[in-house]
C-alpha cells in the first residue's frame, strides 16, 4: 500500500488505518485471515464480525483510494482534480462516519453496563 502523504494538519498516521487479520480467530490460534472460527456465530455469513470485518476492510479501500488518488494528482499522473477531491471527500465522510458509529456503540455499552438488575 501507499503510504498516505502528509498533506494539511493531520500527518500520515492519523490516516492510516491497521489492518484486522485477528478479528475472530482464536486467541491461541495463529491470527489468520478474519472470519476464522473460533468466536460464537463468526462463521455465519450474517454474523456482526462478519459485517464489522467487511466494514472495517471496505474503509481501508476507500482510505487507500484517497491516498492512490491523491499521489496521483500531486505526481501529475491524474490529469481530473475533481477525482482526487472526491476520493478524498468520500474517505473523510466514510472516517467521520466509522467514527459516529463507534461512538454510538461506546455509548450503548455504557449505558447497557450501568443497567441496575
């Protein structure tokens, strides 16, 4: 992958996002590919991590894409701006998005842990 470039306030770490190859494997297996059984339900296609490890991935994509778009413009092999602007703009969008999302579940788990019996 290429390296995101350090464009604007935020650096290239703060766009780069890891990888989830452990996501449902078994804590003593080898951390293979995601979606190894192991956890309850993960080899069920409608499971949810399945679909977080399919969400997690298609964000990597797109955060990719960004960056590919974005070399491109900066090394004058995309000749279109607008395609780079809205590569970028789909990532930034799809990131605030992931974020709400992960702050929904924060929230929920919290409150769901402070439920008195």
């Amino acid at each position: 992958m290429i390296p995101a470039l350090g464009i604007g306030p935020l650096g290239a770490s703060e766009w780069k996002l890891g990888g989830v190859g452990s996501l449902g494997s078994t804590p003593g297996g080898t951390g293979g590919s995601a979606g190894a059984t192991g956890t309850a339900g993960s080899g069920s296609p409608g499971s949810f991590g399945n679909a977080l490890t399919n969400a997690i991935s298609s964000l990597e994509n797109t955060q990719a894409t960004a960056t590919n778009a974005s070399e491109q413009l900066a090394t004058g092999q995309l000749t279109d701006p607008t395609q780079a602007v809205t590569a970028v703009e789909n990532a930034a969008l799809t990131m605030d998005f992931a974020s709400q999302i992960r702050n929904q579940i924060d929230t929920a788990a919290t409150t769901l842990f402070q439920t008195q019996v």
